[in-house]
C-alpha cells in the first residue's frame, strides 16, 4: 500500500498482536497472534481498552449467518438486496448465508484510535470510539425519510469483511473474517470510520462498549421504534442483555417527570419518550424469560410482572394467555421480542392486543422462517423488525452518552463478568450460567488509557 506524507510512520504498518479467533462452529476459540492490516482510506485502526459479548457473538459461533432450517427459502445465488444508483457501497446484507471460518469473534467494544485512514475527517489519533452495529450517512432515501435506521450506504454487513468486501485481518498468512464490521476481541481492529462513534472522556469505557449493540437495541426498540405512549403495557420476551436496555429504558421512564414541548430534535426525542411514558410504573412492563435468576433483577429495573414460561407448564397455559390475564383479556399493546428464540415471535406477537398491538422483533435466529397467526396479522396486530433497535448511530448515540455521563443510566448491573482476552473462552461458559448477563473481555496493556472520569 503506497504512503502519503501524513500516513508515514505507525499508520502504514502491518501490527501483530493477539486476537480470540475461531476456526470452526462451536470449536473452543484459539487466542492467537495475528496480522492487522493499517487502515485504508476510510478507516480507522483501534487498539482496544475492552469488549463485551452480545448474544449474537454465540450465533455466530454457532455457524450465523449459515442457518440451521428452512434452506428451502434461501435464492440459489448471493443476493444483492440494495444495489442503488450514486451510492459509493454496494450492500451485501442477505450476503451468503453461510458459515465464515476463520473468524475473529466481538462486536462490542471501545478502544483509541491509533491511526486513520487518509480519507478520515471526524477521526483523529488517540479519540476514544465504539464500532456500531450500522453507520448513518444521513443523505440515503432511508437516512432522510427518518423512518428508518437502516441507511443504504452503511447497513448491516453479514459477510465478514469490510465494506470493500476485503477483510483487514490474517494469521499466518490466511485471511480472517470480521464480524459484522470490526471484530473487537483483538488487541488491534480495524473499523470503517462511517460505522464508529467518538466516545466522551468522562465516559467509563465499560458503559461505553455497551453501546456498540446489545443495550443499545434493547434501548432503542422501545425508545426509537415502539416509542411507548403513556400508559402502555408492554411485555419483553427474554431478559438478556438486550431486554435489561429495555428493563433500563422502563426504569428511566418511570422515575422522569417533565414533559417538554414537542420538537424534532433527538435530545428532545429521547426527553418525549420517555416523558411520554412516565407514567409506565403505573402501566404493565411484563418481563418473559426461563430463567428465573431474571425475576428479581427484572422487578427492581421497573418491571411490574414477570412470567417464567416453564412454570405454566403445569397448569397447560400458554404465555400469550398468560399475558392476556394480566391485562384484562386484551393483550399488551407492545411486545418486544429479544430472546432469539424464533418460535417467540409468534408467542409474542398472539400477546399483543387486536386491532393495534405491535410487535417488535430483535432477536436473531439461526431459523430461516418463523410461522405467523396469518387471522391475528388481519385482525390488524403489527409485526416489525429492528436491526439496532432503531438506533442512528450518529445522531442518537451522542444522546445516548450524554444521558448516560449527565444522568447516570444504571448499566452497572449489565455486566456480571470479567475475563482478560486469554481466557475468552471462559466467557462463552459464563454466558450459560444463570447469573451471568453479560462479560467484560480486557486487554493487557489497556490500563495505560486514561479514559476513565
Ligand atoms: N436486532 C439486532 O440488532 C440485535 C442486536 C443485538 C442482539 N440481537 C439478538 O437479540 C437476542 C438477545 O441477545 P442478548 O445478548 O440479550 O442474549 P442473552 O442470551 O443475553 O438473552 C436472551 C434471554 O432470552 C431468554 N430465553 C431464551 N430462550 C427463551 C425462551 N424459549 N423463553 C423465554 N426466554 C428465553 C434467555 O434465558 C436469556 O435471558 C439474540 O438473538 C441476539 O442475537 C439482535
Ligand atoms: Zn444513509
Ligand atoms: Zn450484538
């Protein structure tokens, strides 16, 4: 790669460090020196000070975005989904479908750019960041309607590698796969500046890795896209790390007071949402997970009921009518779906009320299909995905950072765990303990930036 002036030195170097790389579904990860790239003209390379794990870093584990049923419904070929005029990326979302080994795992986390690309502005050397799920370029059809978070010029990317469809990792020679846009369990990552947001110094760098996805859209599916009215009920199918962003965001609400004027700006935004349900301590936040370690915690975040599914078994009553009894027969007017689990989303969906509940689905699946009541969709019930809860990375998340260093958001009890980067595969066994929310992954050498208030 030819060198400007300004790239001299550190930028334009390859730095070996040690990376969690898996070779295989569901094969232990190897903790292994790799090669990462120097950052092309758009990109940013990062030394990491944590990450933190998200659900999907298991389904990808697993063999995501390979899928485990319903290969029937898959195209013959790769699909191309956005293939738009005048847009710089082309996007490949659907991808492949399937399993990419090697791969450097994590998708959550902060670190300090070491060097930037020669394209970058907004970026400079020693700025503090997070990778985020998407990126916001703002001028998109999707980016303007504002109905939307899933920017045409940055989306989702499930091929594992960088925008440029090249990956910017290798060991011994052999290219590594990303995961989604950066790969954060690694000493060094390499990200595309449209898909990282600057962090504030007074932000602790472990709230800040949370941001990257998994409170993040917990948060957002009720702040962005079921936007809760006063009064709502609302049931949450699976309390993990996602759904406590949303047992957080019902927390907020219950304890807000004011109601602002109504404007379009996003601090006001947030303000609104969460005035607008203050008064949800009153109102049903209906908390759904097998796991009963969850009660407690679920409660005491703002949840006003919990239902443990395994415990209707006895008395053959399903949890959409379990539901349903708890909110005078009605249903929930929203039920936000993050368990992963894909048979819930029709589960959640019968719990909503007729005529105009709505479902938010955030969980992801290996299960290509999931089966819907097609008479409950006609009797006029929504059913709405959401990638990153709705969020736009550059316009909310500086939010988001403000409210969290100026108003405290009670993420403390979001991670349970801590491991160094050594004994990441003791994380993977944390995750299936009952206790354990999410795990802190550090790194040797991180303690050296001075990020903390
Ligand atoms: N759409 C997005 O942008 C996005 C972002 C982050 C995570 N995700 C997905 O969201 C899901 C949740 O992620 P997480 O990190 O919170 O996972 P998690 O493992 O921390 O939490 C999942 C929770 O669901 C519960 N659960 C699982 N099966 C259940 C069942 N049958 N009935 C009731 N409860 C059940 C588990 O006990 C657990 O508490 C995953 O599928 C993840 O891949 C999606
Ligand atoms: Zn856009
Ligand atoms: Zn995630």
């Amino acid at each position: 790669m030819s060198s400007t002036p300004e790239m001299a030195g550190k930028a334009s170097q390859i730095i070996t460090c040690k990376a969690a790389v898996c070779w295989g579904p569901e094969e232990p990860l190897k903790v292994e020196e790799i090669q990462v790239e120097p950052p092309r003209a758009s990109e940013l390379r990062v030394r990491m000070i944590c990450a933190s794990t998200c659900h999907t870093d298991i389904l990808c584990w697993n063999g995501f975005p390979a899928v485990s049923s319903g290969a029937d419904l898959l195209p013959e070929e790769p699909v191309l989904v956005f293939v738009m005029e005048g847009l710089t990326s082309l996007v490949i979302f659907h991808g492949f479908l399937q399993a990419l080994f090697p791969r450097v795992m994590g998708h959550e986390g902060v670190g300090v750019v070491e060097s930037v690309g020669e394209g970058v502005t907004g970026f400079k050397e020693g700025d503090t960041v997070i990778p985020t799920v998407l990126g916001e370029c703002g001028e998109c059809p999707n980016c303007v309607s504002n109905k939307t978070n899933l920017c045409f010029k940055h989306p989702v990317l499930l091929h594992g590698l960088m925008p440029d469809g090249t990956s910017r990792m290798s060991v011994r020679g052999q290219p590594l796969y990303h995961l989604i846009n950066c790969s954060t369990f690694s000493e060094y990552m390499v990200v595309d500046a449209s898909f990282a947001v600057k962090v504030p110094p007074r932000l602790q760098p472990e709230h800040a890795t949370l941001f990257s996805c998994g409170f993040a859209t917990g948060f957002g599916a009720v702040w962005k896209e079921a936007k809760l009215e006063e009064g709502s009920t609302a049931a949450v199918f699976g309390l993990g790390g996602v759904g406590m962003g949303v047992r957080v965001y019902a927390h907020i609400m219950s304890i807000c007071a004011n109601v602002p004027k109504i404007d379009e700006s996003p601090t006001t935004q947030w303000v609104q949402a969460i005035a607008a349900a203050k008064s949800l301590g009153a109102a049903k936040i209906i908390g759904v997970d097998v796991k009963e370690t969850r009660r407690e915690k679920a409660v005491e975040l703002g949840m006003t009921d919990f239902i443990n599914p395994k415990e209707l078994d006895g008395d053959g009553k399903t949890t959409p009518e379990a539901i349903k009894e708890m909110t005078g027969g009605l249903g929930v007017d929203y039920s936000i779906e993050c368990s992963g689990a894909a048979p819930l989303v029709n589960q959640a969906f019968q719990a909503t009320v007729p005529g105009k509940g709505v479902t938010i689905v955030v969980g992801a699946s290996n299960e290509v299909a999931i089966s819907i009541n097609l008479l409950e969709l006609i009797i006029g019930k929504m059913l709405k995905g959401s990638l990153y809860g709705g969020i736009k990375p550059q316009t909310d998340i500086p939010v988001l950072f403000d409210k969290c260093i100026n108003e405290g958001l009670p993420l403390d009890g979001l991670v349970t765990h801590e491991v160094g980067l050594g004994d990441v595969n003791h994380a993977y066994e944390l995750l299936k303990l009952p206790e354990c929310l999410k795990v802190l992954i550090t790194f040797d050498g991180a303690k050296e930036y001075p990020s903390r208030p």
